[in-house]
C-alpha cells in the first residue's frame, strides 16, 4: 500500500513537471511571438512615417491590441476564429495571439515572416483609412451591397485587400532596402500572401471556390500585389481601384 501511495506521489510530480514545463515553453513562445511583434510594429512606423513626409502628410500610428479567444472593439465583438483585423473606427489592430502558431502548423508558413506579412497587411488597412480611401470604398461597397450588386460589393472588398497587400510589400521593400531581407524570407513572404488567397482558404475548407464571392483575392492575386509594392516601393505602385484586372 505503501509503495502504491509513493509511486502514485512520484507520478504526481511527474506530471506537475511535465505540466509546468509545458506552461513555460508555451509562455516562451508567447513572449517571443510578443517581442517580434513589437519590433515589427516599431518598423512599420518608421517607414510609414518616413512615407508620409515624403507626401508631406502626417502619420498617425495605429494602436495594437493583442487578445486571446474573444474581444470587444468598436467595430463589434472581436473573434479569433476571424484572424487578426483592423478596426478602422477606433484605428486599433487587433492581434490573436495564437494565430502566429496557427498560421505556423497549419499552414506551414514560416512563423516569423507570416507575423511581419500579417501586421504590414492590417497597418496598410490603417493607411487606407487614413488616406481616406476606406470611407469613400465603404460607402461604395454599402451602396452597392443595398442594390442587390452583391459580386460588384465583393469586387470593391478584393481590390480594399489588395491595395493592404500592396501596402505590406512596400514595407518589405523598405526592409530590404536596409539589408534585411534575403531572397528566402521574401518567397516565403510572398508564400504567406498566397496561402491567405480565398482559393486556397476555401479549398482547405472543403469548399466550392466560386471567385465571384472572393472578399480578399485569389493566392495569385495577393502574392502579385505584395510583390508589386515590394518592387515598386512607392503608394502609386498600389493603384489597385485603377486597375481593369487587379
Ligand atoms: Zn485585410
């Protein structure tokens, strides 16, 4: 009986340990996932504010919040299950924590690129609302959503994303200027792109892909639009409304 109760006792500890040193390895890649977010974001507004005063504009940084399963903003409750968004009426990007590992294990993507891709792509969303052009599209895309001109909405939501696309690969093109890309990150940036591509999200879903429902690109058309920024480096580069075929 005795030596049940001490093989039972050293199984506890076993597994207290095994538990414990799970939580750390799962706070270890929480704080570094947290630590290149913020040097991602610490980047993203040196660019966009060198790039404003090149226009000679004003750039205010968005705010960043980062949450874990569900949240409250002021475009609605905020899911993780939806992946990171940006709010454009409290300006704030919003960050699900474990969808940096997601994007990692199930999409193969590599983590860090993916994270850098994923927060330039929700910052350009915050130009365009700066700029102006999310309003004017909002409005458009209602307008046409209320006439009943549901693949023309959709048409205006896909070259919205691929203008954000075009706005991440300007920020790459910017690191790379520095010397801090190589030819690696930016085929697995460009990657990343394409395995957000709504062909590729509905395929993995088991889903019919009908491109007319398409609401943020085709992979084709997402990596063609962050390489277009990342060769081009200019907001003119990012004409994405102007455009016959994005
Ligand atoms: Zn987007």
């Amino acid at each position: 009986m005795k030596r049940a109760i001490a093989a039972a006792a050293i199984l506890l500890v076993l597994i207290a340990e095994l538990y414990s040193a799970r939580l750390t390895v799962a706070q270890q890649r929480q704080d570094d996932a947290m630590k290149l977010i913020s040097r991602v974001l610490a980047h993203l507004e040196d660019v966009w504010h060198s790039i404003f005063i090149e226009m000679g504009q004003r750039y205010e940084e968005p705010k960043l919040v980062l949450f874990t399963s569900v949240t409250n903003t002021a475009c609605g409750t905020g899911l993780s299950q939806t992946g990171p968004f940006y709010c454009t009426v409290d300006r704030r990007v919003y960050l699900d924590t474990d969808f940096f590992r997601v994007l990692t294990e199930s999409y193969g993507v590599p983590g860090t690129i993916a994270t850098v891709y994923v927060i330039a792509h929700e910052v350009g969303h915050h130009v365009q609302n700066i700029l102006g052009t999310e309003r004017q599209v909002a409005q458009l895309e209602s307008r046409l959503r209320a006439l009943g001109d549901q693949t023309g909405a959709n048409q205006l939501s896909v070259r919205m994303e691929l203008q954000a696309d075009c706005f991440a690969g300007i920020f790459l093109n910017r690191v790379d200027r520095v010397g801090r890309l190589n030819a690696i990150d930016i085929v697995a940036a460009l990657n990343a792109s394409a395995q957000v591509g709504d062909d590729v999200a509905l395929q993995r879903a088991g889903q019919a892909v009908r491109p007319e429902s398409f609401r943020h690109g085709s992979a084709e058309q997402r990596a063609r639009w962050v390489r277009r920024g990342l060769e081009m480096g200019e907001i003119s580069a990012c004409d994405a409304f102007d455009v016959d075929n994005p």
